[in-house]
C-alpha cells in the first residue's frame, strides 16, 4: 500500500493444493504478512522470476530468495505455519464469488 496504490493477491490455483506446489504463494503471503513495502516488492519481484520457481521446484528451500533487510525469522516462521486452508479459502472465493476458472487469472481494481 502506498498514498496511491494497494494490492492484494489472491491465489487461484488450477492444481490440488499441497504443501510442495504452494512454496511461491505461500511465500507471498508470508511476506505480506511480515515485511514492510519497500522489502515486500523487492522479495516478490525476486519471486516473480522463472528461475525462481523452477529452483523451488527443485527442492531449494525458500528462504535462500529472502533479501537483505528482511526480517527473516519472521518470515520463516511464518511461511512454515501458513495453513494451506488459506490458500483453499482463496481459491474458493476466486472461484465462487468471482466466477473465475480454476487458475484463471483476473485483475480487480476498486477505486477510491
């Protein structure tokens, strides 16, 4: 959030939801949830990177992505107590209020 701009993720996963396919948007929520914003865009951006998600896929532990500046025990805390039930809520909703296809994606703005 900044004076002139929010965001906010929801996950809409296409896939069943298990601890090994969720390391990127569990991290995301994660840092949502511990980092203050200027720490937040640099881990998301670094998140956001296809090299990323394949070292993750590849068994790199998630915490070797964190950037100088955050609060790494924080965030690690948390990442490995986010319940998957979080990211189920968000598919639930993507896909029954939003009427959005399994990983489909969509952008929602709401002006002030």
């Amino acid at each position: 959030t900044s004076s002139h701009t929010r965001v906010g993720i929801l996950n809409n996963p296409s896939s069943k939801i298990k601890e090994d396919n969720t390391a990127i948007a569990r991290g995301i929520l994660a840092a949502f949830l511990t980092q203050n914003n200027s720490n937040l865009k640099s881990f998301l951006s670094k998140l956001s990177k296809e090299e990323t998600a394949k070292s993750l896929a590849a068994g790199t532990k998630i915490v070797k992505f964190l950037i100088p500046g955050m609060d790494g025990d924080t965030f690690e805390k948390k990442y490995n107590t986010l319940e998957l039930d979080l990211i189920k809520t968000h598919q639930m909703f993507c896909q029954e209020v939003l009427k959005l296809l399994p990983g489909q994606m969509a952008v929602i703005s709401n002006g002030r």
